[in-house]
C-alpha cells in the first residue's frame, strides 16, 4: 500500500488520537492553493473532540446516496485521506483493489462523521454511494499518478523508465511506485492510440471542472457529462466494427436539407419526400384517368359537322 502521511502511534504532547491518527495527505503535484484549502479542511477534522463528530446527510430522493448540504466537503476530503491510506493505485479498476483494503475505508468514516436520518434499512444504501466516492477518488488518484508518470517518464514517443522509477511522488514508497510504474508503461494500461485519446479527452475533462480538493462538479450535469466520456473511453478499445451505415437513411436526410434551401430560396416551394419502401414491396401505382368512353356517365350529346352543312343546303335550295 501506498505509505501517506503520518501513521497511528500513541501520540505526541499535546496532540489527541484524533489528530494523530488521521494525518494529512498532500496530492501529487498539488497547486499552493488547493494544498492550502486541503490544510483547511484537514483542520477542521483535527479540530474535533475525540468523540466527537460531523453530522452529515446524503441524497435519498436522487438515489444516488451522495454527501449533500452542510460537511460535505470535509466528507469527501476525508475519503480521499482514506483512499490513498488504504489502497494501492496499481490496480486497473476500483474493483481489482483487494477487499480488505476498501473495508477499511467506511469505519474511519464513521469516525469522524454522524450519519443523518439514515435508519438501519438504510446503512447499505449510504456504504454504495461511500464505495461509490472512493471509486470516484481512487480513478482521480491514479490519473493524477499517470501525469506524473507522463512528465518524468514519457519522451515524445519513447519511455525513460530508470528516470520515471527515479521521480518519486510525494508521500509514496520507492516499492510502490515501482508498480506504478511498471503498471502506466504496460500494455494493459496504455492500449491503443484510439483509446489513450479518449482518455485523455476524459482527463482534460476532469482537470477543467472538478474541484482539486474535494472532488466536487459544479453540477450534476458536469459530472453526467463527464461519466459519458469516460464510458467512452473504456468502451472505444472494445469496438470491433464500425456501426452500420444506413444509405437509405443519409439520403432522405440530404433531401430533408436540400428541400430547407430551396424553400428559402424560391418562396411557395414546397416538395413532399416519401418514405422509403422496403426493398421487397414495390409502392403502388395511382390508376389511370380512364378516357371518357369508359366510364359509366352518360356520353353528352355530339353534333355532326357535315349532316348539319347538308341541312343547311337543303334550305338553301328550297
């Protein structure tokens, strides 16, 4: 496991269990100004009483399970401790990280914080949306590992392992990030261009808009956006075919935009577009005007022109 921050002894003068216990984890390549709000948030936890605790709620009508309103920060602050505390960031997925590691991250939640109007029913919704948030950290974690991993062991092209196994992040043992290492230059990990693209769209993403500390969106609709881009990500290696393209389909839509210009152009165009047929079903034809001698209306009386010229001389003669 990762070794981070201070480790739990009986404890120094004037110093509580609390505070000696927790620690503080700075991140890799933190900027001044998030490790100053991370010294904030850390504390307020080490300002607690031992005993005491933080009430916290969490959002039951969005199911989601999520820390909401008032702690909320401290809340994930504090996972985040207990994230990289407890678990090795060598692993593919949150779900490769052994067990017992993960098991020890809800009970130093709860020493800390005071779940809100949860009833007992309820305590393995709240432990999903907590696994949920460490998932969270722990991919953000790993991220942040393989910038550093990038800056120091990546050229161009080419890879410097002896100088990325040489640039050691804070807080974290040489035997560790080995793995590290040996992990982000594994083919596992780095797959195909298409897929590093993806990822890196995902990164750029991640970088913009969550908070550094807390790992707080701006909005549910950020983070929305967001896991659709990493769903992108780990889907695009997968693909093994182009989606079908529907010819038929391309076409009735150039005439839909080719019918929109000329409507704009010539005023009173209009030009109806039928569906397409099935391949199998020819549509059917409009019958013909039938010729008049067909149809069952009686026929208008007809004159003719030369019996009436005889009747006409037949006067003249008399």
């Amino acid at each position: 496991m990762a070794t981070v921050g201070p480790t739990c002894h009986e404890g120094d003068a004037g110093e509580t269990p609390h505070q000696t216990c927790l620690g503080f984890l700075p991140r890799v390549n933190q900027r001044k100004g998030s490790k100053n709000r991370s010294l904030n948030l850390q504390e307020k936890l080490d300002s607690l009483e031992l005993g005491q605790r933080l009430p916290i709620s969490f959002d039951k009508t969005g199911a989601t399970w999520r820390a909401v309103k008032e702690n909320k920060k401290y809340f994930l602050h504090l996972i985040g401790v207990l994230v990289r505390k407890n678990t090795e960031p060598f692993h593919k997925s949150w779900a490769k990280v052994l067990a017992k590691q993960k098991a020890k991250i809800e009970p130093g939640v709860k020493k800390y914080f005071q779940y809100k109007d949860v009833s007992n029913d309820e305590l393995p919704w709240v432990s999903q949306g907590i696994d949920r948030t460490a998932q969270d950290i722990y991919k953000n974690w790993k991220n942040e590992l393989s910038e550093h991993f990038k800056v120091n062991g990546e050229d161009e092209n080419n890879l410097d392992l002896p100088c990325a196994r040489r640039s050691i992040p804070p807080d974290m043992t040489q035997e560790v990030w080995n793995k590290c290492v040996d992990y982000f230059s594994s083919e596992e990990f780095r797959g195909n261009p298409e897929t590093r693209e993806m990822q890196s769209i995902a990164e750029n993403y991640r970088q913009r808009y969550m908070d550094p500390v807390t790992g707080m969106w701006p909005s549910e609709e950020v983070e929305q956006n967001y896991s659709q881009v990493s769903s992108s990500a780990s889907g695009s290696s997968t693909q093994s075919a182009p989606p079908r393209i529907d010819e038929t389909l391309i076409a009735d839509e150039v005439l839909v935009v080719r019918r929109g210009a000329l409507a704009r152009l010539v005023p009173g165009f209009h030009m109806s577009i039928q569906p397409s047929a099935a391949p199998d079903i020819l549509p059917i034809p409009s019958l013909p005007t039938l010729p008049s001698r067909f149809r069952s209306e009686p026929l208008p009386p007809t004159f003719d022109t030369q019996d009436n010229a005889d009747e006409d001389d037949t006067d003249l003669d008399s």
